[in-house]
C-alpha cells in the first residue's frame, strides 16, 4: 500500500527551553581511528573480547570529544565512532530486520570526478521480515558519555523514519507488516521513544538525518520511488509527518535535519540544487535548524533559501568533508553574506555538507585536516557573528 496523503503539520509545540542557536556546526561524524577499526574486526572475529572493545572505544570517543573542543566546536558529538554506519544503529539496536551489514548502508551509485564511480548492488536479503523489536536504546549509551565528558553543547544524531522505506519488501515483508504503513509507524515509533529517552537523560540538540530527500532531485531515484507508487510530492509530505512526529515526542529539544546528497568514501549519489524539494521541507518540518549542503556547485545556489520560515535557522555547510581542500576564510565569508540576501544574517551559521565519515569508510581525508576544517568553522563563525 503506497503512502497517503497526510494533512499538512500543524505549528510546531512550544517548547519549555530555549531553541539552541550557535552559529557553529557540524553533521556529526568523525573518523574513525585505524587503532578503533582494527579492534571492531577483532570483536567481530571473536579474538577480543566485549570489555576490552569497550574500554577502546570510549577511549577513541573521548579522543574525538578533545579534538572537537580544541578546535573550538560550539557543538560536540561522539564521532558516531561507535556505529558501523549514521544509519545502522536502528538495525542494530531493534529485531526483525535481516541482511543489514555494512552493505545494507552503502547501497547505490556513487560518483567522483576525482576517485572515479562506484556501484554498488542492493543486498538481496535487505527486509523486515518480522515485527520490530526494540531491545535496546540507540543512542543512550552515546549520549550520556558525551554528557560526562565536555561542556559544550552535546548533539546526538539519529536518522529519519522514512531513511528505512527500502527495507518493507512486498514479497518478503507482508507476514510481518501487511501495509507499508504500518511498517513506517513503527519505525517512527521506535524514534519517537528514542527521542524521548534522550530527553530525560537530559539531551538538548538532536538532529534527524535525512539525504533521502535531496534524492528525488535525481530523476533514477525518483523513478526508484515512484515505482513503489510513491510519488515525489506525496512521498516527501509522507516522510515530513513522520519527522514530525519524533521531532513533535521531545518539545523541550532543539532539533535540526540535515539534506546531504550522499557521502561515503568521498563520493557522492545525486547532482542539484534544493529548489524542488526546499518548499515542502524548509516549510512543513518542525526542526528548528536545517544543516544544508552547500560545499560545491553541485550542490546549487542559495536561492531556494527564501523558503526557509523565519523560525528555521539554516547552518550553511560550506565546509567540505569530501576532500582536504581547506577553505579559505574570506572565501567562506563572502559566501556566508552571498546567503544572508535570502536568510538573514542572525538566522543563519556556518558548518560542514556533511561527516567526515557517515560509516567506517571514511572520507579521503586525514586527522588533521578534520582539526583544521572544524577549527576554520569555528574562527570564521566568531569573525561574523561574534
């Protein structure tokens, strides 16, 4: 059964805290130390045990933590360092999904002018093929080692409900959910209690990451979803709801959505501008922060910016994480100001297209141009707004 057509959100709730409003950001993701991978082979491999891996990996995560700090992040994250990819923690931390590995969350055709293409094949046995099962937490365990270990703002990322549309299979699914519908309320149901959670163990920022929207300015991934009699339109008032709803579950949170176009191994899945998705989504989402993509042509102008509502801060990602070009600070202000002719100055901030690695492939960059890339963020920001 293809996705109604929800009745358009109504305001957002008022929330009992004040909306965060830094004018520095980051998507999230870090890379993750070789030291990090190799012990995750080694837990997988049975030739390490869990404690051990633990004792490393908050290592490696309070490692990141001190980076972030001293290149002067407003915003810290964990890295993401604990999970196999932005997305797998759903998979990971529910039951009823089979054939979710490391493929499961790299799927698709990647492009570079530098690297050179790279298809890769949906995995075959990619389903939900029982009810969802929460047997854990998500993000809990990130959040309170974050909490512990910086002063700064701590944000959490979680993925968008509709991000998971590909795994209900009409062959495979139907035992298990009937209608497609019923599967996605689920899935947002694992989110809005996951968000809930993070509330009361205090989380203030939360953001929902959701490329699959930048998606459908591609004509092949549009005609993806429209062969599963999703159309365009529909699909993204459809996938907004249901953001709607988790953002909706924690008023007393400020949430942000990010809009990439892709990111793995420094390659990238769509080409183009915001203008035929910006409407519905900078209008409709309940979010208080967009972090968009703007690190390259690719990525088009800043024009679709006057849809953003006066409400929406917008954190412009000039910063890119695909190469280890450093951005020059005259550069990133000029861009900056070219913007602030749709959103003003004051709504708006300064950040990267997206993480330096959205899974254990990381991008084609080293630690040290991470250092320096967040700490330009952070010089430049204090420069235009103080």
């Amino acid at each position: 059964m293809p996705p109604g057509q929800p009745p358009l959100p109504g305001p957002r709730p008022p929330s009992v805290r004040s909306v965060i409003r830094h004018h520095s950001d980051h998507v999230g993701s870090l890379l993750r130390p070789p030291e990090l991978l190799e012990a995750r082979q080694a837990l997988a491999a049975g030739r390490l045990a869990a404690p051990a891996f633990k004792a490393l990996e908050d290592e490696a995560v309070a490692g990141a933590i001190a980076l972030q700090e001293e290149a002067g992040c407003e915003v810290v994250t964990d890295g993401e360092l604990r999970r196999e990819s932005f997305q797998s923690e759903l998979a990971a931390a529910v039951g009823g999904i089979e054939g979710a590995g490391l493929d499961a969350w790299l799927w698709g055709s990647w492009h570079s002018d530098e690297l050179g293409d790279r298809a890769l094949p949906r995995p075959p046995g990619l389903a939900v093929v029982a009810p969802l099962r929460r047997q854990r937490s998500l993000a809990a365990e990130e959040f309170t080692f974050l909490r512990c270990h910086t002063t700064r703002t701590p944000k959490v990322t979680l993925p968008s409900p509709s991000l998971f549309a590909n795994l209900w299979d009409p062959e495979r699914s139907t035992a298990a959910y009937p209608s497609f519908d019923r599967f996605m309320e689920d899935v947002a149901g694992v989110l809005v209690d996951e968000v809930r959670e993070l509330a009361r163990l205090g989380a203030t920022y939360i953001q929902l990451d959701a490329p699959q929207y930048p998606l459908l300015i591609d004509p092949a991934w549009r005609s993806f979803y429209e062969a599963r009699g999703w159309p365009g339109e529909s699909w993204l008032r459809y996938g907004v709801d249901l953001d709607n709803s988790v953002i909706d579950a924690a008023p007393g949170v400020t949430f942000g959505v990010h809009l990439c176009r892709g990111n793995q191994g420094s390659r990238w899945l769509v080409s183009g501008g915001y203008e035929e998705v910006a409407q519905p989504i900078f209008g409709m989402v309940h979010a208080h922060r967009l972090l968009l993509e703007y690190d390259d042509p690719r990525s088009g102008g800043f024009e679709p910016l006057r849809f953003v509502p006066e409400d929406k801060q917008v954190i412009l990602g000039l910063v890119t994480t695909k190469s280890g070009r450093q951005e020059r600070d005259d550069e990133l202000e000029a861009r900056v100001m070219q913007a602030a002719r749709f959103v003003g100055l004051e709504r708006l901030g300064l950040g990267t297209q997206c993480g330096f690695s959205s899974s254990v492939v990381g991008n084609a960059v080293t630690v040290e141009d991470e250092r320096a890339k967040l700490s330009t963020i952070s010089r430049v920001a204090a420069r235009i707004w103080g």
